[in-house]
C-alpha cells in the first residue's frame, strides 16, 4: 500500500479509524518546508475519532461546518484545527469521502531535521536545552515542530509535497498499548473508550 516512492497509497486511508490509527503507528510524516529541508519523525501514538455516533468527535451528530469540513475528504486527506486559541492539531482522515472519521496524530519520534525542530518549538525553554523528547511528544507539540498549520488543512497527503506520510515500519500487535483518548471527558460514555493507541515504552509519547 505505498507509492514507488515510499508514499501510502489511498487505499491505505481508506479504512475504518480503528484499523488505519494501529497501522500509522511506525509510519513516517513528513513535513518538508519552503525552502525544501524536510523535517520527519516516526508516528508513535494516536487517537481514533469514530464519526458521526462519537461524541468526542468533530463531526458526532453529522456536524458539518467550515472548521471541520476536511474531515470529511477522502481518506489521505489531512484535517487540521486550531484549539483552544493557540494551538494547531493534525489529522488524518480515514474511510472515503462524506464519512466524517479520522486519527489524531499525538506524537512523533523525531527522525530528520531535528535542528529546525528546535528551532521552531523553542520559547520559554531555548532551543538548545530541549530534549529531542520535547519535540513532538504531544499534538500540539509536533504541529509547532514540524510548521503544521490551517494552510495545510485539508492538503492530500497521497499526492502534497508539503505534507505526506511514508512508509516506515510496521508496529506489532504485542507492541501497540490500548488506552483512554485524552482530553474528552466531556465526551459522556465515549470519554472511556479505548481508541487510544501507542507504541510500547517509546520515549516520545506523551503521556502512559
């Protein structure tokens, strides 16, 4: 299911939340800049969002607004918002075009352009005394790491040289952790449901 290029393919997205969040894990996203400098890191921990029934889901209820229309595109699409008034989330949508599911992206293990990575996420903390496990081990985290913001909501990640997801490893079933999404209490008897998923003991989650 990947391009020659090393690219997943459409009919890698095109499946139910559940399923394409375990098989992220171990992929690549890419993010290359401007002025071309890729920065990448490994996918080691996301959160499946069911649709229309999922209440913690942006689309529960068949809600359809312009914030949160990429989520319905195609599978391979990217849905991106901004929350809370300062920070960007990155999504990638599953299943086809007018379902409405997608997987949260929460954390990235760093694998190339760390440096710019440093740069971006530096603030009260200089860029020099982040630790890599700093860098992209929560969502908003890695959307400032890697420059991911609303100009790319909505980019198609088969086919976009700003966004895309390569192939990386597979992560075994016996390594992937289930648990509780984050941040969805709101969210009645689906704050509870395990859709949560991580690789085993990777240092870049951001949260056990």
């Amino acid at each position: 299911m990947t391009h020659p290029n090393g690219r997943l393919t459409r009919r890698f997205y095109r499946r139910d939340p559940v399923t394409l969040a375990k098989a992220l894990l171990g992929q690549v996203m890419v993010r290359t800049l401007g002025d071309g400098l890729r920065l990448a890191g490994r996918i080691v921990e996301v959160e499946a969002y069911l649709g229309t029934p999922d209440q913690a889901a942006h689309t529960y209820n068949g809600r359809r607004t312009a914030r949160n229309e990429s989520m319905y595109a195609d599978g391979g699409h990217a849905y991106v918002y901004f929350t809370y008034g300062m920070h960007h989330c990155v999504n990638v949508v599953a299943q086809t075009r007018g379902v409405g599911t997608a997987v949260l992206v929460r954390a990235l293990e760093p694998v190339e352009g760390i440096d710019a990575m440093r740069r971006h996420r530096a603030g009260k903390i200089t860029a020099d005394r982040l630790k890599e496990t700093d860098l992209c081990s929560g969502p908003a985290k890695l959307t400032q790491a890697l420059a991911i913001d609303r100009a790319l909501d909505g980019v198609d990640l088969v086919t976009a040289d700003a966004l895309h997801i390569e192939r990386g490893g597979r992560v075994a079933p016996g390594h992937i952790v289930t648990a509780k999404r984050i941040g969805v209490a709101y969210a009645g008897r689906w704050a509870d449901e395990p859709l949560r998923f991580y690789v085993k003991g990777n240092p870049h989650v951001s949260r056990r």
